[in-house]
C-alpha cells in the first residue's frame, strides 16, 4: 500500500496481484515488488523471482533483506497508503510503535524490529473525515512504547470515539492495574470492528500464573474475560503433549476466554485439526476425543449445544 502510493504520487501506474506467476498479457514493467511474510511462502517467492527476473523482495518470509527498511530505502519519508488496493477494507491501518520488550524464541519481531519505539498518532492513522473511525493497530507490543506515548494514544481514541482492533493482540503478562484501567475506556474490537474483543495470548505453559493475573487485573478493571481471545501456540516446545496443550486450552475455557491455537509446525496435521475444533467452536458440541475431521455430520452441535464459527479470525490470524 505504501509503494503504491509512493508510485501513483509520481505518476506512474501500479499493477497489484496476489500471483507470483506473469500472466500471458502482461507488459514488462519497470520495477517489480513482491513480500512474503511467512517461510512457507518459500515457493511462491521462488517462482516469483523466475518470473520477474529483477524484482524486489522483501518481507520476513522472503528469505532476503528486511522488508520495512527495504521498502522505507524507495520511498524516503512518503508516508501514505493506498487503500484502494483493498477496496473492501473500511478501517484504518497502521502502527503507533514498532519493536517488542520480550524475546519470545519463536518469533522473528525482536530481531526485525528491536527494542519498542514509538512511531505515530492515531491521527496520523486515521484516514480522516468520510471514513469509519475504526483503526486497525498493528503494533507488536502497543505498551512497550513510553507511557507517555501509549496513554496519548489511548487518549486519542476515546475522546475521538475510534473503535480499536489491537490485532496483533496486548502482553497479558505484563498488563498492570493502570493499563488494565486505560484499555477498559476504549471500544476495543475484533478484526470485523463489531463484537467487543482483545486479543491476547498464552504459549508457553510456564506462563499460567502471569497469564491469569493478567486476566484477572482486566475483570477487575471491567473486561470480562469472555471479551479475550487468546492465541495459544503449538507444536514449538518440544516439551510439549497433548496433556500440557489440553491443559492450557482447558484452564482459559474455564474462565470463558477463546482459545485459538496458533500451529508451528504446518507438518502437523493433528495441531491443523486440533486448531480447527478449537476455533470454530467445535469443541461446544464434540470433545477431542470424539472428534472426527473428515465427517462433518458426526461433529454437528446436539440438541441445546452451540458451535461458534471463528473462521473469519482464522484467515485473518493463519
Ligand atoms: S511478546 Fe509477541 S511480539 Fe514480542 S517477542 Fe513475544 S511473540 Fe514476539
């Protein structure tokens, strides 16, 4: 969106496809750009290296350069997005910081981004008057940021009455009373900007005691916990079995937080199936034990039982 934008200020025309492959049509263009974010892209990025001999790619599953510092090197200090690219999408997009406290082994934010720093208002954001005030944050650790700066933010979307998206989901471990206090004044929201919703996450079963402190520190500041939708990972500690995974997905289940496993390893058909049930709510109508993937009519809810169905989260959090 930003080298869109970048281009058409200039004047030149930007073709954009989800394709790797050049279709029979095509002209030769001037310049090629392509991201991959995850690994698994590894193909697609290939076969769009063949194709455009020449192309730039970036993007953490490009296997090349960062991204973010490839794409700031073209367009210097240009700073608007090309929302019509995505013509379907009301919110407003964006980061007010960049970088995480926490070296969590699995993830690649801390060496991408380093240390938290904070990088924009939520005016800047915002697409401005004739637009929904919903904003959609990117931001990988949103209070990992100066206070002074995560309560300006905070501040600019409750008196400017934005509903909030916190996609990339808040540090339960570390959420204190103040910040607890703080985020139960603003319209928090799921990715659609409809039902109330933070997201979190709990991976690493050490981390229950910090888990539920954090939960119970946003109840007593009037967030329910059946507001929260927490990712759990699996298939990275190789520690792990099925008992310690049912565990974690059973205690916030209890509490009435969302489960929804986020797999590791894409090898693993049994995490995929296990992330399925949880995420679409099968697990209201069909226990693990008895669930069958393949047969859809086996796994339908019984009388008085309700299966809820997340599949819109999950293509937006795959
Ligand atoms: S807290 Fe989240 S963003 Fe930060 S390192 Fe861990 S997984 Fe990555």
């Amino acid at each position: 969106m930003l080298l869109s934008s970048f281009h058409k200020a200039r004047g030149d025309e930007v073709v954009f496809t989800r394709s790797p492959y050049r279709q029979m049509d095509e002209p030769e263009y001037d310049a090629v750009y392509g991201s991959a974010i995850f690994d698994y892209s590894a193909d697609r990025v290939a076969r769009l290296a063949v194709e455009f001999p020449g192309a730039i790619i970036g993007g953490t599953g490009s296997g090349k350069e960062n991204g973010k510092r490839l794409v700031e090197h073209i367009v210097g200090g240009h700073r608007d997005l090309d929302y019509s690219l995505y013509p379907g999408f009301e919110a407003s997009i964006g980061f007010s910081q960049r970088g995480c406290r926490f070296k969590c082994a699995f993830c690649v934010v801390p060496g991408k981004e380093g240390a938290p720093v904070a990088t924009g208002t939520i005016a800047d954001i915002w697409r401005g008057p004739g637009h929904k005030r919903w904003i959609h944050l990117l931001d990988n650790d949103v209070f990992g940021q100066p206070k002074p700066a995560w309560k300006a933010r905070l501040r600019e979307l409750r008196e400017g009455d934005f509903r909030v998206c916190f996609n990339q989901g808040i540090n339960i471990r570390v959420v204190t009373d103040e910040i607890a206090e703080e985020l139960a004044t603003v319209q928090y929201r799921d990715d659609g900007f409809k039902v109330r919703r933070l997201y979190t996450a709990w991976d690493n079963i050490g981390d229950e005691a910090l888990f539920f402190r954090g939960v119970d520190r946003l109840e007593r500041a009037g967030i329910p916990a059946r507001h929260l939708m927490a990712y759990m990972l699996v298939g990275f500690d190789p520690e792990e079995t099925w008992e310690r995974i049912h565990h974690r997905f059973e205690r916030m289940v209890e509490r009435g937080i969302r489960p929804y496993p986020m797999v590791y390893d894409r090898r693993r058909l049994d995490l995929k199936q296990f992330q399925r049930w949880a995420a679409r709510g099968l697990y209201r109508a069909v226990p693990w034990s008895k669930y069958d993937p393949g047969a859809k009519a086996k796994n339908k809810p019984g009388p008085g039982q309700q299966a809820f169905d997340f599949s819109s989260d999950l293509s937006t959090a795959a």
